[in-house]
C-alpha cells in the first residue's frame, strides 16, 4: 500500500501519545510492556488482562488471561490453557513472545449485540483543507467464543445503530455516543498531528463496555475499509472520496 499517510506500528508508542492528552487520558484502559513484574501488577489489579503484540494486527496472537480458581486461563483463538501460577503464567507467555515486544491491556467486557461481543471502528480522515473528520462509524462483531471481534478473525461488520440497539442502548444513547466518538475521533487526529506530520487517516478501535463507557483498544494508522465495499456501498464510497486524495486506491 503505497500512498501518503503516515504509518506508525507500534501500538506502545501509539498508546504514550493518547496518554499524554488530558482529554483522551481517560480513554485509555491502562497498558504496560510486557514483562514479569508488569503482568504482577496488572493481574492484582484486573480479573482480565490482554496481552497483544506491540507490533501486531488482524487480531492475531492475541491472548485473554482470566483469572481461574487459584490460577489462571489463557485463551488464544478459541484454544484455553490453564496455568496454576503466575510463574507458569509468565514462563507460557514469555515463550509465546519469542523475543518479541507485546503489551499487557486492562481487559474490557465489551458490550454484546444478541450474545456477540462487539467493538467500533471509527474512521477518521484528513481533507484537503487539513481538518480531520470521523467519516465513518461501523462495529465489529466478533464471533461467539473468540477472543478478538477482527474480521480477520471471523468477525462480521454491523451498522453502528443496529448493533448498538441490539446491544439494548436507547435511541437517545445511540446518538450521544455516536457524537462523542466522531469528537473523540478528530481528537485523535489533532493529536497525532502534534507528534508527527503527515497523518491522513486513523482507525480508532474502541471497546463500549457494558455499562457504555468508551474505551480507545487502539488506533491503526493503515485503517483496512474493503470489507465495507460489499456491505454499504456509500459509507465505501465517502471513506474513498477522502482517500483518493492522499492517493489510496482502495
Ligand atoms: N483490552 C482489551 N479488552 C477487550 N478486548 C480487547 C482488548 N484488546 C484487544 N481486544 C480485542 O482484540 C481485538 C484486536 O485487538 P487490537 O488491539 O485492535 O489489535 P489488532 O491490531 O490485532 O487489531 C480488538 O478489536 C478486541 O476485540
Ligand atoms: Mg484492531
């Protein structure tokens, strides 16, 4: 994909720049880099904890730690492993990183549409002009018994309205928190524009919880959309008219 929008993958460096907006703070479940000390804290402090890799996406190699009885659960796609303490927790994940950089998330109970988890992509695009719009707003519904809701993962895409209203939100609610996440979307690209220049999109992912709290899971900086083409031709079709100007070609 070579066109003009910058792209940062490390989803640490990401998640210390919406950390240091007062405004955007509170959005963000708290995230540390994985080591032995730092999944000692999270899992005294949280019953659910990701752990994802920093360079990651497509949902893959994304593990939910539960706690379990005296011990502890990981589930990977829809594979479960129990672990009796944290040292055997540690020592798994550890080996599962090869090496690699991977962060440890506070883990939100995503709000569920008919029985299905879902979370929200909000697109955020840059004119011409240089003023960052939310031009789009769909959910990800994960499939039953899997850990991320990614389409690469089996996930469906939803209308944000009917998901939201399956998931029991009023009509007044649905639309509150349709105009909160289209600001908290330009929020963040204001934002990114501070740290480095060059930014034309953003995909945010946020997590509602069940109570309707939004929560920033990340935010991509090479938002995938094709999967759109086939379900809303004109979102498709608004999304492109903004990307073709960077020179996105689909
Ligand atoms: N902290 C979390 N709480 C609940 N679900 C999460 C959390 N982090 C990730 N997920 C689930 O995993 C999916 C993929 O995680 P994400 O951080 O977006 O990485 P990726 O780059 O692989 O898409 C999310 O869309 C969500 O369904
Ligand atoms: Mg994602």
């Amino acid at each position: 994909m070579r066109y003009k929008s910058t792209s940062i993958k490390s989803k640490w460096l990401k998640t210390k720049w919406l950390l240091r907006a007062a405004k955007i703070r509170s959005y963000v479940p708290q995230t540390l880099l994985f080591s032995r000390s730092s999944l000692g804290s999270m899992l005294s402090r949280y019953s659910t904890v990701y752990f994802k890799p920093t360079g990651g996406t497509g949902g893959f190699h994304i593990v939910r730690i539960t706690k379990a009885g005296n011990g502890y659960q990981t589930q990977h796609n829809s594979a479960k492993k129990r672990f009796p303490t944290r040292d055997a927790l540690y020592g798994h994940l550890k080996k599962r990183a090869k090496g690699r950089s991977f962060l440890m998330q506070k883990g939100i109970k995503l709000a569920a549409a008919n029985g299905r988890p879902f979370d929200i992509r909000v697109m955020v695009q840059k004119s011409v002009g240089g003023v960052w719009k939310s031009t789009a707003l769909f959910t990800k519904v994960g499939r039953p018994g899997k850990v991320a809701t990614n389409y690469h993962q089996g996930g469906d895409l939803g209308y944000f309205q009917q998901t939201m209203s399956k998931a029991g939100f009023s009509k007044s609610r649905i639309k509150e928190k349709e105009a909160e996440l289209k600001r908290l979307g330009t929020s963040v690209g204001r934002l990114f524009d501070k740290r480095i220049s060059g930014f034309r999109e953003l995909g945010l992912d946020v997590a509602l919880d069940a109570r309707g709290r939004a929560w920033i899971l990340e935010v991509n900086t090479r938002p995938q959309f094709y999967p759109l083409r086939r379900m809303n031709k004109s979102m498709y079709r608004r999304i492109m008219s903004y990307a073709r100007k960077y020179g996105r070609k689909g």
